[in-house]
C-alpha cells in the first residue's frame, strides 16, 4: 500500500473482535505528521479499542498499524498517552513527581538537571507545586488527571494521545488545559477523544466518529456530535 509522503500512522483494513462481538470493522485510516484529529461517538463504539490499537497496546484481530518517520516505516514513535484515570490503580506507592517523571524514562541521554528542570516545570504547568510529594493515593480526581497529563506532556513527544483529558477537571483547570493543548498542537500530532467536543473541536483539523467503524465528518463548521453534520 502506499502511502502519503506525511503519514505518521496508518491503520490499515483493522478489525477487533472479542469472542464473536465485532468492536471495530474494517477501520482504514491515515494520520498525517501536525494532523489534530477529534475522535468522538457513542459509549461501547470502540473509541478506547481505537486509540490502544493505534499505541500497540492491543493487537487488532485482523489488519496492520504502521509507524513511519521520514517517509519510512518504524518500529517505535515518540508516544505521550493519557489513559482513561480508571485504568490507573491509586494505590500504587507513588508520588506525583514520580508518576510524572516516569514519562522521562524513555530519554536516555538527557542531564540529571535537566531531567530535574523538566519535571519541576511540568509539575507547575499542571498546579500540582503543592502535591509533588502527594501520593496518587490521596489526590482527587482532578488531580490525579493532571498528574497522568504531565507525565503524558513531560517528554515532548511527537505523538500525544489523550483519552478523556476533561474527565474530573475542574473548570477553573479546564480553560487552562485548553491552552495547553493548542500551544502543544503547533509541532505535535493529537489524537483526542472526548464526548465533551464544543471547544476541542474548533482546536481539530480532522473529525472522527468511531461506532465499530469510522466516519470522518467534512462539516464546514466545528461543532461535532456523536453523529456527523455534514457541510
């Protein structure tokens, strides 16, 4: 297959089945590098099925993922992931620091001080200067979401992929991480899921609806709902 000289990742003809339940069907899909999509759709449709496809997580039942950097196919990309926060067990022994921290773990060559430099600012960027030493145990669920947002955000990574990133967030936080998350759309590739779309979206190149296939919506505005408005 070929493909475009900007891809990222592509998805090519995926399935995932569970038993005999069809979650995704014949899933095509094609990730540009700089590409913000918007992922959206009904409960049970498949979208955090999608999203742990595409980060390898899980293997699809049929079909292929591919990386590319440079017009080649690779084997890894640079990935910040923040899972959905009932994935995360809270009693882990961890503190924030730690937990943000561990997104660093994959730079192997970076300074003790600037490792240091890097968590101390993204552990400010996320209102957690208070909780550093907090365990994930006894933060709220706001906090611990901006905790799995840090580590997610602290190594720069050419991808980022978020699950839910408004869920627990308090409004005083949310308007905050919407500037966030448009500074860091201008040199990374976003895929976003949300059911909560008004101001994400306009923030989207790109629209998905995922309900066990996917519809991309070419709307001329940037209002997306679990179904697509056409132009």
């Amino acid at each position: 297959m070929q493909y475009p000289d900007n891809s990222i990742i592509t998805l090519d003809h995926v399935w995932k089945r569970y038993d005999n339940k069809v979650i995704l069907k014949d899933v095509n899909l094609d990730i540009q590098k700089g590409d913000f999509v918007a992922v959206t759709g009904p409960n049970g449709g498949g979208k955090t099925t999608l999203l742990r496809i595409i980060l390898r997580l899980l293997n699809p039942t049929q079909g292929k993922v591919t990386y590319h950097s440079d017009n080649m196919e690779v084997k890894k990309l640079p990935i910040g992931y923040l899972p959905q926060k009932n994935l995360i067990d809270s009693r882990f022994p961890i503190t924030v620091r730690e937990t943000v921290a561990s997104g660093l773990l994959a730079e192997k060559n970076m300074q003790r001080d600037e490792c240091n430099k890097r968590i101390a600012e993204t552990i400010s960027l996320m209102g957690l200067d208070a909780h550093s030493d907090a365990s994930i145990g006894d933060l709220s669920g706001g906090q611990l979401q901006r905790t799995l947002l840090g580590r997610a955000l602290i190594s720069n990574p050419e991808v980022l992929v978020l699950d839910e990133p408004l869920s627990y967030i308090d409004k005083a936080f949310e308007h905050h991480l919407y500037d966030i998350i448009a500074d860091v759309a201008r040199n990374t590739t976003i895929i976003l899921v949300s059911h909560e779309m008004s101001t994400i979206s306009g923030m989207a190149n790109r629209h998905i609806i995922v309900d066990h296939s996917i519809h991309e919506c070419h709307a001329s505005h940037h209002y997306v709902h679990s179904t697509c408005d056409e132009a």
